[in-house]
C-alpha cells in the first residue's frame, strides 16, 4: 500500500510541474538559489551556527545518556524479575535467567543410562 502512495504523491508531483520552457527555467533558477542560499547559511551566520552545534552537541550527550540509563533501568529490572525478589547483589556477569543447570549441555546424554542400565 505505502508504494501505491509513493508512486501517487509522485504522480500529483510530476502533474504540478510547468510545461512552459520559460516557467520551468523560473522554476528551476528559484529551486537552485534556495539550494544555494540554504547551503550557505552558516558563511552568512557564524555565530549562530556555532551556537546550535553547541546545543546540537549537548542533546547528543543528553540522548546517550538518556539511552544508557533506559537500557540499565530495563536489564535492572529485567533481572530482579528473573531472581523473583531476590535481595542478592546482581553480579556483574549475569547471564540472564540462566542458571548452572541450564548451562549444562544435555545433548551428551546420561552416563548412568548408557553404561548397562535399563
């Protein structure tokens, strides 16, 4: 459905466009300055470009940190769920919910069976 919308708002687009040679060089000499006067924005206003890269910056640090504490929240919570209340300090090298039994492979079988039992 999404490609159906893209290929109408391409369409509508298209249909909008000057036929006339005179309107579509209007259209085109208007389209390359706002390119131009777009792209040079910080040659004309330095300081104001220094400014957001400044802020752009501390919303950078603010975002990883807001990341980070999300993630820690949710591992936290994840595995005081896991341990069921538990009040045991959360190992820094937890494995999740898994346990030493869960570890265990079980693919070798058991060794009482096989040797002569049953």
């Amino acid at each position: 459905m999404s490609l159906f919308r893209i290929a109408v708002v391409l369409s509508l687009g298209v249909a909008v466009m000057p036929s006339d040679k005179a309107q579509q060089e209007a259209l085109y000499e208007r389209a390359a300055t706002a390119a131009h006067w777009t792209m040079t924005y910080c040659d004309r206003n330095g300081p104001h470009c220094e400014m957001a890269g400044e802020f752009w910056d501390a919303f950078l640090r603010k975002a990883e940190f807001a990341g980070k504490l999300a993630y820690d929240v949710a591992l936290r919570s994840s595995l005081e769920n896991a341990t069921m209340g538990s009040t045991a300090p959360i190992p820094a090298n937890a494995r999740g919910t898994l346990n030493s039994d869960d570890l265990r492979p079980d693919w070798r079988g058991n060794r009482d069976h096989d040797q002569g039992g049953a």
